[in-house]
C-alpha cells in the first residue's frame, strides 16, 4: 500500500505462501482487486530423509504435471522437487501474464481469475516465499519454499515478466490473512 502512495504507483502484490499465491493490485493505497491461485511453498513437505509427509491435493498435482505419482510416505529425489517447484513458477508466471488464460491454468485458480492487469508499474512480492525470491532467507525448511522462491527468482531475472520487479520493505513468513491471525490481537 505504501509503495502504491510513494509515487503515485499501480503495483501488483504477489503475495505467496504455504498453499496460495494471492494477487492483489493496489493503487492509492487500496487494493482494487483479487485472486488467489493454488500455488504456495508447502503444498508438499519432505522429511530429512526425502520422505513426502505432507502431499495436498494442489500439490499432488502440481507433481503430476511434473510427471509424478506421489503419494505420503513416498521418497522422492531432491532434482523431482526442483523440478516440480519450477514447474509451480511457471504457472505462476503463466498466471500472471498469458491472456486469454490456458484452461489448465485457470484450474489453479481457486477465484475468479483477473482478466486485465491494466496498467502496472510494478510488482512486490510478499509472504515467506518472498524471502527466497528477495534471497533474504536461505535455510530449507523442507517444503517447496526455497525452491519455489529460487525458482520464481531465476524466471524474473530472465525477464519473465513485463513489468520491474520491486523491492519490498517486509516480506513476513506469514501471508497478510496468516500474519493478522498471530499478530493482530481481537477482543469479542
């Protein structure tokens, strides 16, 4: 909301974590529009030893777009996840950029889709996969996150999107719903 003050900026805020990549354009300080999209870091988790532990169903098939199988208990390869979380920054990308959307993207939105970005002068990240795409963070936390994040980075520094990137003041592990639920004290 700052940002969209400072300026006089259009932005759009991609704000990702554990299961939704939420998007939202913000002008003036008010954000316009949303969408969410069923892209986050912990839609599949690892234990120390490669062990799924965690599979949801966006995950799952995530996975099988990526040529896949899994189910909880399997053990899978460190370079499968890689490339499933490249495969989760591609959607994300394809999201945000190819219209008309392809039916196979638009599944993954769990809202109506924005159909017209209109005018942006800027994107921010946000939310704990943020902290990978900003390299704020470097620690695995053995979901998708760090790859996810590293993933989204690679595609932005080669130009993946029309529009700069901005940097953003506070990424926050949690997403703004999760961040108020811990941070925000509510009386009845």
């Amino acid at each position: 909301a700052k940002a969209s003050q400072d300026g006089n900026r259009r932005i759009l805020n991609v704000d990702i974590g554990g299961g939704t990549a939420k998007l939202a354009i913000v002008e003036e300080g008010q954000v316009k529009v949303t969408a969410a999209v069923h892209i986050g870091g912990r839609l599949q988790v690892v234990d120390e030893i490669g062990a799924i532990v965690r599979l949801d169903p966006a995950g799952r098939t995530h996975a099988a777009r990526a040529g896949f199988e899994w189910t909880v208990g399997d053990k899978v390869l460190s370079e499968d996840l890689d490339k499933i979380a490249d495969g989760m920054a591609a959607t994300l990308i394809d999201a945000l950029v190819i219209r008309p959307i392809p039916h196979d993207i638009e599944n993954f939105y769990l809202t109506d889709p924005i159909l017209d970005w209109g005018h942006i002068d800027g994107v921010m990240f946000s939310g704990g996969v943020a902290e990978y795409v900003y390299g704020r963070e470097d620690r695995d936390f053995g979901d998708l996150g760090l790859r996810l994040g590293h993933a989204i980075a690679h595609r932005l520094a080669a130009g993946g999107l029309p529009w700069p990137v901005l940097p953003a003041g506070e990424c926050i592990r949690a997403t703004a719903l999760g961040a108020s639920e811990y941070s925000v004290p509510l009386s009845g």
